[in-house]
C-alpha cells in the first residue's frame, strides 16, 4: 500500500530543536496530532545507541500505525526492522539498499534536480524528497535552496510517473498551503511535506502536527482550470459580469481591511455603496475570528509602520488556514528599503490569491526589474503594453494568483490569461484603495470574478466623471460613490443596462 506522505515527521535530537526532551515523548504526541510517516535523522549518534533508539521509536510509531524509516542508515533500518529508510545522493546507492532491504522496504531520495529526481523514478524509489524548498537553520549545508518554482520544474518533469513526493525545508503553518499549492505543476502536485522543527521544536508537538494536518487538508485548490466554457474570449467573460454583481449584491461579504488610514475612510464607503460591509482591523490577533465570517482579507501598505508586518502575518495566517481569500495592495512597494523588505516577508510568509499594484509596486513583487519609486506613483513607464502584460503573466504563472497591474490601462492576468481593460478614469488613479471584494464570492473562475469587480468600480468611474457637477477629484469621490451605489441598485433589480456595450475588454496575446 503507498505509503501516506502527507504529513512527514522527521526528527532532529540536537539540544537546539529537542530542547533536552525525550524524542519518543515528541514523536508520540506528534503522532497524536496526525503525523503520517516519521524518518529518525541523528546525524550525532554511535550505531549502538541509534539501534536502540530507533527500537523505542518503532515501537510507537507502530501503536499508531505509521510508517518508521532511517535516514542514511540501512544497517540501522535492518537491525530493526523498521519499515524502510530514506537516503541522501552521497549515501548507499538506491540499487544496494534495494539488494540489502527486504522486498517492501520503503525507499525515499532525497533530490534537488530533475536529473537526481529522474534517477529517482527510473531506479524505482518510493518517494522523492525535494528540497531544500526555503534556507533552514536547521540545515546548512543544503547543495541548493530552490523554492516553489525549483520544486514545480522537477514535478513537471516527473509528472508520467506515480513516484511519491514531499517537500522539506523552512516549512511552517505560515507558508505550508502556499508551498503546496505554488509547487503544484499542471499534472503532479507535492503529496505532502516534511517537516523537522516546526513540530520537533514546538512547545506543543501534537498541537503543532494538528494544525499542520488541518492546513494540508484546507489547501485551497487554485480553480485555474475550472472556468466558463470559452472563457479566453472577452465578450464571454463580460457577459458574465452583471450576473456575478447581482451574487456579489446578494451576498453581503465582509472584507477585512488592514488598510493605510489616508483611505480608510473612503473604502469603508466603497464597501457600503456597493453593498458588502467593510470592517477595518489593523489587529493581527482579531483575524482569527473575523475569518470565521468567510469574508476577504485585504492589506494594503500604505501606512506602514514598525508594527504593520506582524499584525499582517497574523491575519494572512488565519486566513490562509481557512483558504480565505487574500489581496495585497503592496503601496509604495519600490519607493524604500523598508517597504521592499516587507514584501518579501509577506510573500515568502502567505499566499495572496490576488496582488494588485501599479507597475512600478509590480516590478518589486516580481523582483528582478523592479524600479525606484517616488512616493506611491508608479513614475513614467519604460515598458511597452506588451511586456506590461507579460510582467502580469509571469507574477501570476510563479505565484500561482491572479495579478492586476493597474495604470491607464489595466492588464489582469491568472498566469495563463491576460487581459487589457481599457475603462476607468484618470481622476480614480488619484483616489487610491480599490476594493476587490469580488474574490469572495463562490465564484470558480476567480480572474471573472476580479474582472466584474473592476469592470463595476471602473465604468462607475467613468459616469461620474461624466456628471456636469463634477470638475475634479474632489467633486467626483462623492460623484463617484452615488455611481457605485446605482449599479448596485440597477443590479439587485436584474437591470443590467449599466454594463451593455461599455466594457472596454481585450485578450493580450503575448
Ligand atoms: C524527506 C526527506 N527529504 C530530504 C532529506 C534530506 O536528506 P539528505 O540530503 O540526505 O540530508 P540529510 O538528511 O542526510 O542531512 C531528508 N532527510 N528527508
Ligand atoms: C533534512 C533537511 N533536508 C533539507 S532541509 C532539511 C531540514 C529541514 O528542517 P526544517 O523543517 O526545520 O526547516
């Protein structure tokens, strides 16, 4: 029977990680809290004692019916005829220790290439660890760290075979679900990941493995494949949108704000006309229970002060447990060292399931290109509307999330999709803290649901700045909140005249 890797212990007895307490005493509340395999690493230890401690293991591993292996050691693995081991590239080669185990020993790799993961398959392994996913204290001499985009590669190309896999490194509650669900290539996905002191070092084992389990099982299955038939086309898309507005209407959503105070205000009313309600917490610890509602969460940079990032990953936390949708309005991303360290942070800790910024906040999530900004103005563009859009794939394609690059024209892509949308207004890029609360709406195809929410936002806009009365940004936010507030209206009576024959909607091919 194949082996279950979902959850995948491996232990660690330095004092660093232990903290002087006894392994079985760990491994045993673990396993209490859903550890589904346990490998016994000691890279300290003589034979004689690990024998007699991977006996002690074994015994409880056994009482809970999971899988015992050793790491490098197959003399131990026989000795006491535990379940299998598992074996790095510079330990006994796969083929002898296939030789020296009994038949249905379990055999695990350890790989970081698609070239040791092929020899993997091709020599018949059980399973592959892949890693090093993220740098760990735990250990440093790692050959590489090559993180969810490493990990997707060597999938894709093992993806014909059944071989088990797991991910190992820097693994914690944080980033977990965005571990899986990052690495995960079209056709094979991580089977689990393995974890060493954020269970091991835990004040709580089995509290640890608990909430380990319940984040593998609430992974959100990123609906990249489940859209409406023809859904590349824009005009299939657009007319789509009147009916999502009505469900967004009708369904009253609660979006957490953790949002900069110059435009607290203004989104609160944004929520209110177009019929959710807002709720503006910069307290990390209240996520917990505001994501109970099954509402959004959206974070927004603005104002970011020393005390911002932790209440952040609080409630990025809470909601990724709960596969909760996240937006990251990453405000001024590029414009100082502070702001670019904490969108690192933020990426490398939760899954957003949509980042919206300008170019310029765009170009330092993505990285390589990323250009100084002055202020939160993305400054004068020096990429043609063909690499914007490719820019807005490419995030999307390496995180696994929709992207939404505004300017004047707005380029929204899944990874795999782009689209142009050409509405709006210039005065709306003076007022910022966009709300996208469509997200939340149990709506599969999530790049629709984004677009009906800016197609509703944008052509609002557009018949505000429209109004006689209205000769500037200061006279077109109240303008512009009336105009929200009628096609909410308009939509709840099933009128959808608001939207016919004005979305200015294009697919980029790139
Ligand atoms: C499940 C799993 N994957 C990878 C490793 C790392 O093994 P290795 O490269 O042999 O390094 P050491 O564990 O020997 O330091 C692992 N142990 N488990
Ligand atoms: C054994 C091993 N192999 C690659 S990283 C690693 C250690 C992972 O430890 P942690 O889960 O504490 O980051």
């Amino acid at each position: 029977m194949p082996v279950d890797l979902s959850l995948y212990l491996v232990t660690d007895s330095t004092p660093a990680i232990l903290k002087g307490r006894d392994l079985c005493t760990v491994v045993e509340d673990a396993l209490k809290g859903g550890v589904t395999v346990v490998q016994y690493r000691d890279k300290k230890s003589d034979t004689g004692d690990l024998i007699s401690t991977a006996k002690k293991l074994h015994q409880v591993t056994q009482r809970y019916g999971v899988p015992l292996l050793i790491n490098d050691r197959v003399d131990v693995a026989l000795a006491v005829g535990v379940e299998g081991v598992h074996l790095g590239q510079d330990d006994m080669t796969f083929e002898l220790a296939k030789k020296l185990l009994p038949k249905d020993a379990i055999i695990g790799i350890s790989t970081s290439s698609i070239e040791e993961a092929r020899k993997a398959v091709a020599d018949g392994a059980d399973y592959i660890g892949i890693g090093t996913m993220f740098a760990t204290p735990t250990k440093t001499n790692t050959k590489s760290v090559i993180g969810t985009a490493g990990t997707q590669a060597i999938l894709d190309a093992i993806s014909d075979s059944s071989i088990g896999t797991v991910s190992i490194g820097g693994i914690n509650h944080a980033n977990v679900q965005r571990v899986l669900y990052q690495s995960k290539s079209p056709k094979k996905g991580l089977d689990g990941v393995a974890i060493v002191s954020a269970i091991v070092a835990a004040d709580d084992p089995k509290a640890s493995a608990e909430e380990f389990a319940n984040l593998i099982k609430s992974t959100p299955v990123f609906a990249l494949d489940s859209k409406v038939a023809g859904a590349n086309k824009p005009e299939t898309l657009v007319a789509e949108v009147p009916q999502i507005v009505r469900k967004l209407v009708e369904a009253h959503p609660l979006v957490h704000n953790m949002i900069n105070f110059v435009v607290s205000n203004f989104v609160a009313n944004v929520a209110l006309s177009i019929g959710a309600s807002p709720i503006m917490s910069p307290y990390g610890d209240e996520a917990k229970d505001l994501c109970k509602f099954n509402g959004a969460l959206l974070i927004n940079m603005g104002t970011l002060t020393s005390e911002s990032i932790p209440n952040y990953e609080k409630a990025i936390k809470a909601y990724n447990t709960r596969g909760n949708p996240v937006v990251l309005d990453p405000v001024g991303a590029a414009a100082t060292e502070i702001r670019r360290n904490a969108v690192s942070r933020l990426m490398s800790g939760g899954y957003f399931d949509l980042i919206k910024g300008n170019e310029g906040e765009i170009r330092q999530v993505w990285g390589s290109n990323a250009v100084q900004q002055r202020g939160v103005d993305s400054g004068p563009s020096t990429l043609t509307d063909s690499q914007k859009a490719a820019l807005a794939r490419d995030l999307a394609r390496r995180e696994r999330n929709l992207v939404l690059m505004t300017g004047a024209i707005d380029y929204l892509s899944d990874g795999e999709r782009v689209f142009a949308v050409e509405n709006g207004h210039p005065y709306l890029g003076q007022v910022t803290g966009h709300l996208r609360l469509f997200l939340g709406l149990p709506y599969s195809d999530k790049l629709l649901a984004v677009l009906s929410g800016l197609l509703m936002y944008e052509i609002a806009a557009e018949n505000a700045a429209a109004k006689d009365y209205v000769r500037g940004p200061g006279s077109f936010v109240p303008a512009f909140l009336d105009e929200l507030y009628a096609i909410r209206t308009a939509a709840a009576k099933g009128d959808d005249s608001w939207i016919a024959g004005r979305a200015k909607v294009h697919e980029v091919k790139i």
